[in-house]
C-alpha cells in the first residue's frame, strides 16, 4: 500500500488512482478516504486523477498521541503534494478537511494549487466568542467529546440521523438504507478515540478567519441549508465573505452527508469544478 511519511515520522496511507489533472480529497473530520466512494470512482472514471489520503489516526494511517492540530495536518498535506510532485491540483475539503486546505494554503502557498472546492465545511470558525458571537458554545464541544469517550458508538449511532437528514430527521426518515447508514458509523469507529476526540476540539477552537482571507484561488463553496454540524450562516456564508473569488452553491434540505445524500449532484459540480 501507498504511504508518505509526515515530517514526525508518522506513516500516511493514501489512494492515487487514474490520470490527469490531480484532484485531492480530504475527508469529514473521523472519517477515511474510504467516505469517497462514490465520488472518487466516478471522477476517475472521467479523466481525472484522484488522490485519497487517510488522516493521521485513521483508516490506515499511523495512530499516533499527538499532532491533530491544523498546522501539523497541512504539513502532512504538503508531504503528500511534495511526495507525489503535484501540481495544478484541485483541492477538495470536506467539512474539516475544509480547514486542512485553508491552512495548507496560508502556511505553504498556493503555487501547486489550482482550485479549491469546501463542501459543507467547517471553516472560518465555529466557536462562540466575542467577535464571534453566532457561533457556538464551548459547552457544546465538551458534550460531544465527553459523549465520544463516554459510549462512542452509542454517540455516533444518535448523530447518524441528523447528519444525513438535518435537525428533525430520525433514522426510519432517511432515503439512505440503514445498511450504509451503518457503514459511515463504522468509518468513524474505525479511527482512534484519541485522534477523534483532538480531530473534534481542533475543528471547534482553532480560528481560520485569516487563512480563509488569503486564499488566493477559484473557489467553490457546496452546502446545504439544513446542515446541523456546519451552519450555512455560520460556515459556507461566513466563509465566503472572506474569500473574494468564491461563489456558494446551497443545496435546498439538505444536511452534512452531501457526498452519500446528493452524490449524483455533487459528483456532477465537482467534476466540472476540477476539468479544466
């Protein structure tokens, strides 16, 4: 299997499938690379290249106690870019991968960049504070990462719903079968407690305003309006404000699992997003 190694050391899996333009896709925050299936073939399948990394602490990435912030993961970014010899490359973050690719851009340069897409992500900055004061409380983050280390399959098992559906969704209301439904939860089981409780309090507390003013690159921002983890108002507009070269594309009902939920759709805006 494909690894790179980060610059602590750690061994970083990765997929690199297909030919032509590279198109990088990061994956939701306790996810792996194995949340694209249903984009990465179809892009290959068209002529782009696809590389699927798996974030420290998960899929088949090394596991190791530290390095969850967001400056060690672009820096694991860049090793990948670096190892590989990537350029032209169509950024794609997913939620908290969103955050990877900004502060990728502000602390390594756009040179080997040629495009970012943020689908429901997290970026600028999620918690509440004074300048920041739509955002969300700090108890919030403690609920969830205390639930996570309390009963994480029980914890999982209760956001399904709402992460694929929004805030009134229940599980017997979901287009999705509950046997996908299941292996997403999975997924996020499979990475370590650690790295999923640190993953957590990294997207909440670190602010990537300023990194999201200087992105310097087309950039299109995908999300729904009923999405419960990332706020539309919160995240996709805010973030967009920031980014002068941006446009926003709102996906009418729908939630924070666009990539299972509006697969056709979404594979569709990426493809003509990243051909050149």
């Amino acid at each position: 299997m494909p690894f790179v190694t980060a610059k602590d050391g750690t061994q970083l899996h990765y997929e690199d499938w297909g030919t032509g333009r590279p198109v990088i896709l990061l994956c939701s925050a306790t996810m792996n690379s194995r949340m694209w299936e249903f984009q990465a073939p179809y892009l290959t399948e068209r002529g782009l290249r696809c590389i699927l990394p798996d974030r420290r602490g998960f899929g088949r990435s090394d596991r190791p106690w530290d390095g969850y912030d967001y400056d060690t993961l672009a820096d694991d970014l860049a090793a990948l870019i670096d190892h590989l010899g990537l350029r032209d490359v169509t950024l794609v973050g997913y939620a908290m991968g969103g955050g990877e690719a900004v502060r990728y851009l502000s602390r390594h340069g756009s040179d080997r960049v040629a495009c970012l897409a943020l689908v429901c992500a997290t970026t600028p900055y999620l918690l509440r504070a004074p300048d920041n004061p739509d955002g969300i409380d700090v108890a919030v983050l403690e609920q969830i990462t205390a639930a996570m280390t309390a009963d994480r399959p029980a914890y999982l098992a209760g956001i399904a719903a709402p992460f694929f559906g929004g805030p009134e969704a229940t599980p017997d209301s979901l287009s999705l079968s509950p046997q996908l439904v299941d292996w997403v939860i999975q997924q996020a089981l499979d990475g370590s407690l650690r790295a999923s409780v640190e993953i957590t309090r990294t997207l909440f507390t670190e602010d990537l305003r300023a990194d999201v003013r200087g992105v310097d690159v087309p950039t299109v921002i995908i999300h729904g309006d009923s999405d419960p983890s990332a706020p539309l108002d919160l995240c996709a507009h805010r973030t967009a404000s920031l980014i002068p070269d941006s446009r926003v594309v709102v996906y009418e009902g729908a939630a924070h699992g666009l990539f299972a939920t509006h697969a056709d759709r979404l594979n569709a805006e990426l493809l003509e997003f990243a051909t050149p």
